[in-house]
C-alpha cells in the first residue's frame, strides 16, 4: 500500500507511524481516557486491512479519529486532533527542500519528467523549475483555500499551473502583432519602430514572440496576415531600386524577374528567422516560445497575394524541417501551425487550392497544420473567424466601444479542470445523485476559478511592459491596474472537463456514441456550458467550456481514481480518461463519423476544442487525407491529424522503435535511448499517443493502454 503524502510525494505504507501518532496523543490525556496497546495495534490494523493500492495522509488520519469515536475515546481524539494542529504548523515552516535538492541532482522524475520540451539538466531551466516548486508549495499551503488544495490533491478537480500561479501571470493569448508591427514597442526600454521590409518585420516578430513567453506561462498565437504589408513593402522597395539603377535599360520582364528573385530570397530568409529563431531562443522558462502561427487567406484582405506566399514558405520549410545536432531534418515542436480552409481553398475548385495541397502534403510528414473550418467557425462565433489561443482555448466575440469585433490583444486569466468520471464513481449508478454531486463539483470549480480571476485583481502594467505597456495586449500607462480587461468578457476563464465517455459508462452503462449514451453526454456537456453562462451573468467575467487538451490530466484523473477506488472496467482499467468529449481510441469508428459526431461537442465547448483522427500510412495517402480535409471544412470546426508511426529525432529513423534487453526503448539505427527525442507508439494495443514514466519512476516506459 503507498501513502500520498501532501506534498504529492509517495511513500510506501508505515503502520509505525500511525501507532507512534495515537501513542503520541495518549500520552497527553488522563489514564482513563488512554487506550491500550492492543486497541491501538487493531486500529492499525484496521487501516491496513482496507486493501487499497494508495491513501492520502488525511484519509489515514480521519479513519484513526473515527475508530477513536467509536470507542468513545474523546478526551484522546481531541488530543489526537491537535496532534495533527501541531504536526500541520510544522509542515507550515518548510515543504520544498527535498524536491528542490532532488531535482538539482538530477533525481526528481515527476519534475522533470512533466514537460518535455524543457530540458531539467541545463541550469538555466533549473532555476525556472526551482520557482516552480516554490510556488506550487506556496500555492497548496498558502494561497488556495485548503478545501480547494484537497479537492486538487483528491482528484476532484485539476488546478492548472501552480508552478506559476505565485506570480501575477496570465495563461495565453492572441498577440496584437499588427498594432506593435505597425505603431512601433519597446523591448528592454528600446525603442523598435515599424519595419520598412519584410525580414526585419519577421526578426521583430521573434523578439516579441520571446519577450511575451517569458511573461506568461501559456501559449501565445501570432497571425501571419500581418506580415503581408511588409513583404508588400519589400516588393515595392526593389521596384523602386531596379528602377534607379536600370531606367529604361532593362526590360519590364527583365526587371520584374529581378525582383520576383530578389523576393523569393527575402521571403525564404525572413520565414527561416521566424522557424529558427523561435526554436533557438531560450525564454526565462527554460523552453523555446510555445507559440502558434495562424494563417488564414481572408479575401478581404488586400495583402492575400502577398500572405500566399507566405504561407506557402511557411509550409514549404516546416515539410523539409530543422537539422537537430548531428545535421538529420526532424519535425521542429514549435510554431504549432494552424491552417483555415475557406471557400477559397477548401479543395473545391478554389484559387488557393494549391496551399491546401501543400498544407496536406506537409500533414503527411510532420503532423501539422491543424485545420480550422471558418464555414463552421462563422455559424459558432457570430461570423467571426480567428485564431485559437497557442493551448487552443478560443474566446468568445466581443465588441469595443465602435462596435467593432476585436480578438487580437485578448488573453486568457487560467483553467481549473473539473474530474467527470470521478462524479460517477461517487454516483455508483445513481444518475439523481450523478447530478446532484456534478453541482457541488461546479460550485467548487468556480471557486477555484475566482481564485485564479482575483489573484489578477489590482496588478499593475509594470508587471509586463511588453504586455500592458507596450502592445501585445494593452498601451496602458506606468503604474495602471489592468484590472478592466478582467471584466466583460474581454479575457476568458476557463471551465475545463475531463472523461465524457467515462462518465457516460458509468452513469447509463454505454459509450457516448450509443443514442442513450449521447443523449447524456449532451445533457452533461449543457450543465458544464449553462454554468459558465450563469457565471458570466453574476460577476461579468468571461467564463468559457474549455475541451481540455491536457494529455497528462487525463492520466492523473485515472491514476487517483484507479487507487482510490480500485479497477472498473472501461473506466480506470485502461490507465486514461478520454480527452474532454472524445471517442475514446478503442472503439471502432471512421474518421467522417468521428468528426461528425464530436462536432455538435464542439459547438458547446465554445471556449475550445480540437478533434483529430488517425490516418494510417499517411505519406503514402495523400488522396484520403484531402478527402479528410474536405470533409473538415463543412463538418467541424477544428480537427487534426495523428498516425501510428515511430520516430528518431536524433538520427531521423522513421520506423518501429525496439524495445532492448534492459527492457527501454531504442532507436535500433543510432541507438538512441532519449524518450524525449523519439516518437513512439505500441502496436500491440493501438495506443495512439506519448508514452509516461511508470509509478516506479524507473527507466522502463510503458504504453499507457497495455503497460508495456
């Protein structure tokens, strides 16, 4: 049996401790109030004997005061009780010592180990996890109520990014890039006026997109559209050149081929800054800027000619890739890229059909771009078509005081994820008290989430100039409060969900894609989003239904439950909770229905979704895939690609990774062993996605459906 302690660590079960404990107590109250030591030893016993794989400290000690009720022991369970007072003022005093020092030795899996595009070894990204561990020990201790750090460590529900939530930070947003290209910033207290060409406009775009990452734990997205005007500008700078030096003695078709040439190196180095720069540059955060381009041809715009182009290099480059050390091109994990389909190039007949084509080809290759279907956005976002957040979370329309829409320049305050399946367990089958539980865990979710909205309250723009000061959100003067872009729905909160399908299961005993099954699963879906609508009306802050696209929580939320309440099948067995409304992978079901059906979720989770399918053999499908991406286009807003595939980022394999002698996996080319340079899925189960360190924290890494 292991025991969770508070600080989240695990430590194997002591019935010593437990005894020394009530010993402790009995010592401190009269004779006749003592128990002896054979009482002690059954209560010890008792506890034991519960058979469960993991206990939280504060279990243990609730069943110790309930066998002392129940022996009528009252004098020694007030003892008992402020034993545990005592212990917790102690505990008060210091909890980090022994994490920090563990991951300064390199021996902190569960730190180091969380996120993979940080690399927990350079001293640069250790100070930034050293931080992290003082806030989310401040965070549990201090600054959530301890109702909420007890819902959080129970599983109930999921506070996002403690490791950041001591500073006064936001999670992600959409940078107003056009305003801080277009009027000038200031970065470190220099000036960066508007650029007059297209590479310096795509080196300013770098620094930006850095100096943003480093004040904010979040993603951030960056519209590419705005890049239109300064290649126009380049174009016409070299017209004006070929004309000085050549007049009348070079031909127009001479001269335009000049310039066409003088472009397309300009375009190809601009674009090369914006891919290498981003995936060289080091934040305060340890990690290269987790940042999304957005690129949609709006036929409004009249720069598209120019942002073809662009998008086309963009595209071009991220389907060759980036050399890693040893000179191999590998799939770069940042920009994310995000490509909206129109009827301009939705693969009927459209002028743009060709970057569709391309943006297929590049899909084939390195997984992205996701797609975005600005048919359905429109009818979801009052006409609106525009970029999700870098985690994926979209806003809701709003309006400035012209009456005009305004989505760039918006942020995000935080997540708090509430546990579905967990509602019914506790339910066991009893949809009545499903809905009743599912209310109270919305209450608490709530306030958590007003937690994480007044720890905003009164920052002042000094905080980040780049932010508040300088344009990528705000222009508000030194010393300003930020507080009125809290309100009105300007910023969102999100309401984040986990595991529709389990609960489905659980509640009416089949999946959410059987009619029953989906009846609910739109039932629950509407309670989460009438909520956030309700919340919205009572305190005028932007509250969002977020599909969350935490992979890990869905493995944290099985993890407790499965100790907690032992195996179930098709809930816990599988070692994950589907992802927000998804199909959960073992079921039998096309790409189309798949889409089709997830879409009317999609709708619901206004604040943010993401659907994706698994195309088998997808470099060699091409065909499927555009069918895939027509479809995309007049069925569901956002989707994305997945394959089963294997993939060295050292030495480029494209393969199936082994599994050695020493039972880890290796690349059988190169050899190498470094889990966070390969891509890696099982065959055996069909489990499509990262694999996890086991509970042992041991070099073996496990699919997380079979554990193998």
């Amino acid at each position: 049996m292991k025991v969770i302690k508070r600080d989240g660590s695990t430590v194997d079960f002591d019935r010593s401790k437990i005894a020394k404990a009530i010993a402790k107590a009995n010592e401190s109250v009269d004779f006749e109030d003592r128990i002896d030591d054979k009482q002690i030893e059954k209560i010890v016993d008792d506890i034991a004997g519960r058979h469960r794989s993991r206990l939280l400290v504060e279990d243990i000690q609730d069943m110790v005061e309930e066998k002392l009720m129940e022996l009528q022991k009252y004098q020694l369970m007030k003892s008992y009780i402020l034993y545990r007072y005592e212990r917790a003022l102690i505990r008060k005093a210091n909890t980090t010592d022994e994490s920090i020092l563990s991951l300064i030795k390199n021996a902190n899996k569960d730190v180091m180990e969380e996120n993979s595009n940080k690399n927990a070894r350079t001293a640069s990204t250790q100070r930034d996890l050293i931080a992290g561990e003082v806030s989310k020990d401040l965070t549990r201790r201090i600054l959530l109520p301890e109702y909420i750090s007890k819902a959080h460590d129970e599983g109930a529900i999921h506070f996002h990014d403690a490791d950041y939530f001591l500073q006064p930070i936001f999670n992600c947003c959409l940078v107003n890039i056009g305003d801080m290209l277009d009027n000038g910033t200031v970065m470190n207290g220099k000036m960066i006026e508007s650029p007059k060409s297209f590479q310096v406009a795509c080196t300013i775009v770098t620094q930006i997109i850095a100096s943003v990452a480093s004040s904010q734990y979040g993603g951030q997205s960056v519209n590419v559209a705005h890049l239109g005007k300064y290649l126009r500008r380049t174009r016409e700078k070299y017209q004006r050149q070929c004309d000085e030096r050549f007049g009348d003695g070079v031909s127009e078709e001479e001269k335009k081929a000049f310039i066409d040439m003088r472009l397309k190196d300009e375009l190809k180095a601009g674009v090369q800054t914006i891919q290498y720069q981003i995936n060289t540059l080091m934040t305060t955060n340890g990690q290269s800027p987790f940042v999304t381009l957005f690129m949609y041809l709006d036929d409004n715009d009249p720069y598209i000619e120019e942002n073809a182009m662009i998008i086309e290099e963009i595209l071009r480059q991220r389907y060759q890739g980036i050399k890693n050390e040893v000179g191999v091109y590998v799939t770069p994990a940042f920009p994310k890229l995000v490509y909206v389909l129109d009827e301009n190039n939705c693969l009927k007949g459209g002028k743009y059909d060709y970057l569709t084509k391309l943006a297929v080809k590049c899909s084939s290759k390195r997984l992205y771009p996701d797609y975005i279907s600005a048919k359905k956005m429109r009818e979801n976002y009052e006409g609106n078509v525009f970029s999700p957040m870098g985690c994926r979370s979209f806003l809701s329309p709003w309006k400035d005081e012209n009456g005009n829409y305004k989505f760039e320049g918006r942020f995000n305050q935080g997540v708090v994820s509430i546990n579905l399946p967990q509602c019914g367990i506790l339910a066991k089958g009893d949809e009545k008290k499903f809905w009743e539980i599912l209310e109270e865990r919305l209450q608490l979710c709530f306030e958590a989430l007003m937690v994480r909205h007044n720890a905003l309250k009164g920052v002042i723009s000094d905080v980040s100039p780049v932010h508040w000061q300088y344009g990528a959100i705000a222009r508000l003067e030194k010393g300003e409060k930020i507080d009125k872009f809290l309100y009105g729905g300007y910023s969102s909160i999100s309401l984040g969900y986990i595991g529709l399908y389990e609960v489905t299961k659980l509640v009416k005993g089949v999946s959410h894609t059987q009619p029953e099954g989906e009846k609910f699963a739109v039932k629950v879906m509407q309670c989460l989003r009438d909520h956030c609508e309700k919340w919205k009306k009572e305190t005028n802050i932007g509250f969002a239904l977020y599909g969350t696209p935490a992979e890990s929580l869905c493995y944290r939320f099985a993890r407790i439950d499965k100790e907690r309440f032992g195996t179930i099948p098709d809930v816990t067995d599988k070692g994950y909770y589907t992802n927000s409304y998804h199909v959960d992978v073992r079921e039998h079901i096309d790409a189309f229905s798949k889409f089709r059906f997830e879409s009317q979720f999609q709708q619901i989770s206004s604040g943010g979704a993401i659907s994706y399918v698994e195309i088998p053999n997808m470099r060699n499908n091409l065909t499927a895939l555009e069918d895939v991406v027509k479809f995309i286009y007049d069925n569901i807003q956002y989707a994305e690609f997945n394959t089963k595939s294997d993939y060295c980022q050292v030495c480029g394999f494209d393969g199936e990774i082994i599994i050695n002698d020493d039972n880890e996996w290796e690349c059988p080319v190169c050899h190498n062993k470094d889990q966070r340079k390969m891509n890696v899925t099982r065959r055996t189960c069909g489990y499509l996605g990262e694999n996890f360190w086991n509970v042992g924290k041991t070099k073996e890494i496990k699919a997380r459906v079979l554990h193998l």
